[in-house]
C-alpha cells in the first residue's frame, strides 16, 4: 500500500530513474539474494532497502548508497560488480517497471 510518507514517494520516484529494490524477495529475481542480503547489511539506510523509518515531515531519514547510484547511473563502476555481477547493467537509469 502506498503511504504519504517523503521516503515512500521519495523511493517510488526512484524507480523511475532506474533504482532497483534492495530489500525483499520480490527484488530477489531482478538482484539476487546475495545482493539484497548485502545491501541490508551494509547499507541499512539505503532508501532502496526500505526498512520503514518513520519521517519527520521536514525531512528523508535514508541515504542513497553507492549500489542505488550506480543503478541511477551516477556512478560507472561499484566495488560490488567483482563479487555480484547481477548489478551489472548496459543501461543505467532505464525505467523498469516489469509490465
């Protein structure tokens, strides 16, 4: 369910960029475990991630870690593509809504 929460629609619009979840089995065909595991326990305040933090109305608890700049196409290359080359993609920043 959608919720009017800043991090909500900040992550939702994200997606638009190019930005893949990092957080739950759904993102376990797109990522692969490993990588949502990864991200969970290295960048627990990824926005990607969404663990729910509860926002104060002025501001976005999250941080956008290098794994969800590198999927918006802010960083060429991530330390992480040695080890999960499932991250690796052509065409960052494409909008991929699987319809």
């Amino acid at each position: 369910m959608f919720d009017d929460y800043p991090s909500t629609c900040a992550h939702e619009i994200l997606h638009l960029f190019g930005a893949e979840d990092l957080y739950n089995e759904l993102a376990y065909h797109e990522v692969g475990k490993e990588v949502v595991e990864y991200a969970k326990r290295n960048f627990p305040k990824d926005i990607m991630v969404g663990d729910r933090i509860i926002d104060k109305p002025d501001r976005i608890p999250h941080e956008i870690s290098r794994l969800t700049a590198y999927n918006l196409g802010w960083l060429d290359d991530v330390p992480e593509l040695e080890f999960f080359p499932t991250l690796r993609h052509d065409f960052p920043a494409v909008l991929n809504i699987g319809w």
